[in-house]
C-alpha cells in the first residue's frame, strides 16, 4: 500500500512526541477578540510567550492548546474550539473575519450544547462517530465548522496523553495531499471527507506508528507537504 521511501521521506524519521507537541503559529489576539466576547475567549491565551522574532505577536503550540482540554464545562469547551482555531489559523489575519462565523452566526448556548453532546458521542463511541455527527446533516452539526477544523477540535479534546482510543486525528488539506502524494491507492478529495475515509486514514496513521502518538504521522504528512 506504502510506495517506496525515498530520501528525505519523513515517514523514515517520524517527529518525536515533543516535536508534534511544540508545533507553533504567530497570532495577534486583537484579531480575534474584536469579534469574539469577553467570555469566550481563553485568558490563557493572553498569558503566552511573545515571539520574538515578530514583534506585536504571540506564539501558541499544539502544547498551549491541549492546555485548555481539561476543562470540559460547556464554557471550556466553546474556549477549546476557539484556541484549535487560533492554531490553526496562525499568522493569516485575513481569514480570520470568515473563521469567526463559527461564533458568530451560531447562538453559543447551540455551540455549548453541540459540543458537548459531541464530546459524549467521541468518548462513548469514538472519534469516528463523534466525525459522522460534526458532519453536514449530522445531529451535532455546527455551521461553518467543516472537518478541517473539527477534527482539530475532536483532536485537542481527546486530551494528551490522548483519552481516546483510537487517537483523533487532524485531516485538512495539507494533510490530504500529502496522503495522496506518499500512498498508491489514495486519492483523497480537498475537503468533504465521509466518516468512512476518516477511520481509514487514522487505520493509516496507526499502520505506521504502531498504534502510538498517531499524530506523529499527522504531523509528518502535515510538513512534507509544505516542503513541496
């Protein structure tokens, strides 16, 4: 199913744990707190580290955000999805304006409620239906929340050490190009990925990293892709 490794293949040389978990992006705060209330966004947030190489900026990890999974309040939760999207989004301000309708077309009370229920759904049944239920039609469907960022959310919500078994993983764009581009036989379309697709590819991540810190195979496809 694997093609042949060639030099420079990172699945030769996984990222260690450590690596995964101090993956960092740039951000400004003021991007997001001019649409988001007071309430909702993480004062943790306001506390990180400034990068030092860019003036005015924070830096936040994969580490800062697991930080806020522990609390698993309705509040909490509306707070976790909003730190995965500040990671994820990073240094693009420009798409921050089109990211916040996730808060601000929904009432957070339905946000509050959804992730919760979702949170039941990802520990009682794991995260492939917890993926089938954030899905367009699915009972927890949040609109402008597609897979690119639920399963960041679903990601960071199974804690780390991860609680959930198996690990939920990250599936964007980068990650699915990457699939495609590293594996015969997989061909993963932009966006819109059934639930189906999505346990295949965590079956994929497990195959190569022996059922252990699966995001280190997330990570892997995440930056081989960004080397071109």
């Amino acid at each position: 199913m694997r093609r042949q490794a060639g030099d420079g293949d990172p699945l030769l040389n996984l990222p260690t744990q450590d690596e995964v978990l101090d993956q960092g992006v740039r951000f400004k705060s003021t991007w997001w707190t001019k649409y988001i209330d007071d309430r909702w966004w993480p004062p943790s947030l306001d506390e990180l580290a400034i990068d030092a190489s860019h003036p005015g900026y924070q830096s936040i990890t994969r580490r800062n955000v697991f930080g806020l999974a522990g609390d698993s309040t309705p509040q909490g939760r509306v707070r976790l999805l909003l730190a995965a999207y500040v990671w994820g989004t990073g240094s693009s301000a420009f798409l921050v304006g089109r990211r916040v309708r996730t808060f601000t077309r929904t009432p957070v009370s339905e946000l509050e409620e959804r992730l919760t229920r979702v949170d039941c759904v990802l520990r009682a049944q794991g995260p492939i239906a917890a993926y089938g239920s954030l899905l367009s039609g699915g009972e927890n469907y949040i609109p402008y929340l597609g897979p690119s960022f639920f399963t960041k959310y679903l990601y960071f919500a199974a804690g780390h050490p991860p609680e959930i078994d198996p690990q939920p993983l990250i599936l964007d764009r980068r990650v699915a190009q990457s699939i495609n581009a590293a594996f015969a036989g997989w061909n993963l379309a932009q966006s819109g990925w059934p639930s189906t697709t999505y346990g295949k590819y965590l079956d994929l991540a497990a195959m190569h990293c022996d059922g252990a810190g699966t995001d280190r195979f997330e990570y892997s496809m995440f930056s081989r892709e960004t080397q071109g």
